[in-house]
C-alpha cells in the first residue's frame, strides 16, 4: 500500500509520464521516497539511484525532464472532451486496483466510477466464439448483473463485446478497459456499446488521449482488467489467447481464476481446458463464480413475476409466452411458433419497444 501523503497533481504525473522508461511502478516509489514532484526534478543523481529501480541511466533521463508541450496538450484534449482523471492517490481510485502492484498512478475515463465496481467479475475470451461460447457469454453476463456485479473486460471482439452488450441490455454496469486512449473507439463496430458505456459505467485506460490502438498495449492494459476484477472467467480461449494473459495476470494478483469448460476437440477450447487442468475453477453456473467471491446470498437474484398485457397482439402474446429468463434463439422461436423468420422478429421488436423483452448477442432473447 502507498503511504498516506498529498497527492501529486495529475499534470506532475503526466510530466512524469513522458519520461521514456519511467513508468508508474516507478513513478510510485519515486514519490514514496522523496515526497514531491520539485522534490523528484531537484534531486540529484546519486539520491535518485537510492530510489527502487532507479539505475544511472533512468536517473539521467530524470534530469533531462519531460515533455511539458504533451502536457498541455493532454490537459486541452481533457477538458474538450470532457475527459475525466484519477490518480493512485484520490479516494475514488478503484480499491481493488490499487491492491495490485503495478497499479496505474493516472487513469482517464468516461463515465462514473463507483464504490460498488468493487463488486466486479471479468469476462474475457476469443475475438471469434462459438454460438456455444456466445451462448455462455450472455447468460454469465446476464446472471453476474442480476447479482449485483459489475461486468469488467475490455471491448475487444467476441466475448468481451457480449459481455458488455448483455451487461447493458440487462441494466447492469460495465467497465471497458481500452487499449487506446478513451477518446478512440475500437474495434470501430462497436461504437454503439462505446458511447452507451458511460451512462452505465466507465470506458477506462491508462494511455494518453490520442494514443491509438497498437499491438503492443493491449497485454498490459490486461492487468487491470483483472486488477478491477475479484475474479476473471475466461470462455472459450485458444493456447495463445490473449485471454490466458488476463488469466495469469489475476493469478499473480492473488484474484480468483474461472474457465468454462468446452470442446476438447476445439481449438478455442485448448486454452480454458487447460486453465482447469492447471487449478482455475470450472464453471458450470454462475453460482460456481459467486461461491469464490463471497457474493452467494440466500434470497439469489430477485425473480420476477410475470404477467401479460391484454392490450397485446395474438403473435406478441404468443411470442411472450415461449420466453422466459433462459436466452433462446430466434430460429427455436420460429420452429416454435411456426411462423415465418420475419414475422416473429416484427413481434420480438413490438414486445422490445415495450420493455417486455430484450434481445442479447447472438440472436438471442429473453423476457425481460
């Protein structure tokens, strides 16, 4: 934990920033040992080379200073586009984050964070999932958000996109987690789930505005996807999934590990099958997620009782009457009802304008 001191302005910490090779764990100790920013910059080299992981040639390019011009520019994008901050020390930093060792010393974000995101679970997994990992996905999601628990990942394709998608219809709460600046949306299709996140949560990174979306950020801003997170579950991940490096990083962070078992013959599958293999915890339900986290409560998610309105069609009523809380695809409904594709998405869209159902990724609906 840090000590209790006064915290740094968020341009110091920028400042700071733009040092090549001074990152936040060592901007951390920086001010852990000397106090302040006029203290960092006056110090002379053979005091900052007492500092943890500040060797000769990071404490030069202290002396040689940072880039006051991206500072400024930064604090310009920040308040155009209403940009807001947090830094390590203010008492709205994410507690479970600031657990972790490597924790950010600045965040930008869009939205609100609020003291209930402790209450968060990850979901992370492959760009291209199967309908039974879109399936597993949604309803996971669903069943987390009727528990009360934010929905953590990072808007990549696939998983991490139904999660956020379902955690929004649901009513939930989400936090993106972005390997680009808040002020980029990507991948660009989901600019729709980008621009509703904030009403129901926060888009979040660590990376400057402007910063585009490379290769090369997106392990790193894993670590708090799963530093935000009490645990992360993984769903369908390949050997070289960028999911497992979510998954390592939470074991490393003391955090729970959860996989969805699959296929053994998919090669989707390898990775969460592994996972199991090596100790994470197979999920089944989502009681299996709630039982390692605490959150198991005798009452369980508030059910609700159904009714319904005279006022509604023959084929909305019918419609409502083959829905229930379990997510089921719109061909099941067509067979179902032995109606036409068209005619029964015309009724599901009537009953989605009434607030009587909801569809969820993967062609999927529910009554809502």
């Amino acid at each position: 934990m840090i000590q209790k001191m006064h915290p740094p302005a968020v341009q110091d910490l920028m400042y700071l920033l733009t040092i090549p090779q001074i990152g936040p764990g060592r901007i951390r100790k920086l001010f852990e040992s000397l106090g302040s920013i006029n203290d960092i910059l006056s110090a002379p080299i053979q005091n900052l080379v007492h500092v943890a992981g500040i060797d000769q040639k990071l404490a030069q390019q202290l002396k040689k200073g940072g880039d006051r011009a991206i500072v400024d520019q930064q604090l310009d994008f920040m308040e155009k586009q209403k940009i807001q901050y947090v830094t390590l020390w203010d008492d709205t930093y994410p507690e479970l984050l600031k657990r972790i060792p490597d924790a950010p010393v600045l965040l930008f974000y869009k939205g609100i964070l609020k003291e209930n995101h402790q209450k968060a679970v990850a979901i992370v997994g492959t760009r291209s999932p199967s309908s039974y990992g879109k399936v597993v996905t949604a309803e996971l999601a669903r069943q987390l958000v009727g528990h009360g628990i934010t929905v953590v990942s990072g808007m990549a394709r696939g998983v991490d996109t139904i999660a956020h998608q379902t955690a929004l219809q649901t009513g939930g709460e989400t936090l993106a987690v972005l390997g680009c600046g808040v002020d980029r949306c990507y991948p660009s299709e989901n600019n729709q789930i980008y621009h509703k996140i904030p009403e129901q949560g926060a888009l979040i990174s660590e990376y400057f505005i402007g910063t585009g979306p490379d290769a090369v950020n997106f392990p790193k801003r894993n670590r708090i996807i799963s530093g935000l997170s009490l645990g992360t579950v993984v769903i369908e991940a390949g050997n070289r999934s960028g999911a497992l490096i979510s998954a390592l990083f939470a074991l490393n962070q003391d955090r729970e590990v959860f996989a969805v078992p699959g296929n053994i013959n998919s090669p989707k599958s390898q990775g969460c099958n592994r996972l199991i293999q090596q100790g994470a915890k197979l999920v089944l339900t989502v009681e299996d997620i709630l039982e390692e986290i605490g959150e198991i409560t005798s009452s369980g998610p508030v059910q609700k009782n159904w009714t319904i309105p005279e006022n509604l069609g023959p084929l909305e009523k019918s419609i409502l009457e083959h829905l229930s809380s379990e997510p089921k695809h719109i061909d099941r409904l067509v067979m179902e009802l032995r109606e036409g594709p068209s005619t029964v998405l015309s009724g599901l869209l009537s009953l989605e304008l009434l607030g009587l159902a909801q569809q969820l990724a993967g062609k999927m609906f529910i009554r809502i």
